[in-house]
C-alpha cells in the first residue's frame, strides 16, 4: 500500500500512524501506478490530480455533497452522502 502527501509533517503522521496500527505503508512525494486511488482533499485537488494517476479506480470525499468530480475519462459509479459531505466511487474509462 502507499501514501503520497507533499507534505513532511502529513508523511511522518501517516507512516506512524500506519505503523501503530500494524499496516505496511510506502509514503512518498510522487504519483505512482496503482488500481485504487483514495483522496480525501478539497474537490479542486481532487480534480486537479485524477488526470495524473495512473489509476483504474478512485474513492474522493472530502468536499461537500452538492459538488461533484468531473474530469474527462473518470465516471461515477457510486455516490455516498452523509451530514453534507460526499464520496465518490470513480472508475477511469478513456
């Protein structure tokens, strides 16, 4: 499993936490190839960095239910929504 944050401090508290609860993680700075994509980030990065991965899926949240991910390529599969925030299951079909 790997992690990816530009951030030093959102690293080292993903690596800890990750070690604390008995997961192998590899946290880097860089996309990397992978099936699942999961962000929970403001729908402008997530939008920003779906046309970036190399990816078959993606799990977003973290922005409100009333928006929405649109990136060319990526279709919704799957909404939830819960007390006015939203996560979207995405599958990347070109």
């Amino acid at each position: 499993m790997g992690a990816i944050d530009i951030d030093e401090i959102a690293r080292e508290t993903t690596a800890a936490n990750a070690y604390a609860n008995g997961v192998a993680v590899n946290v880097v700075t860089e996309l990397q190839p992978a099936r699942l994509a999961v962000m929970n980030i403001a729908l402008d990065v997530v939008e920003s960095l779906l046309p970036e991965l190399s990816a078959e899926w993606a799990i977003t949240s973290g922005y409100l239910d009333r928006d929405e991910p649109r990136v060319d390529g990526w279709h919704g599969v799957e909404r939830c929504v819960r007390d006015g925030w939203a996560a979207d299951l995405l599958e990347f079909r070109p």
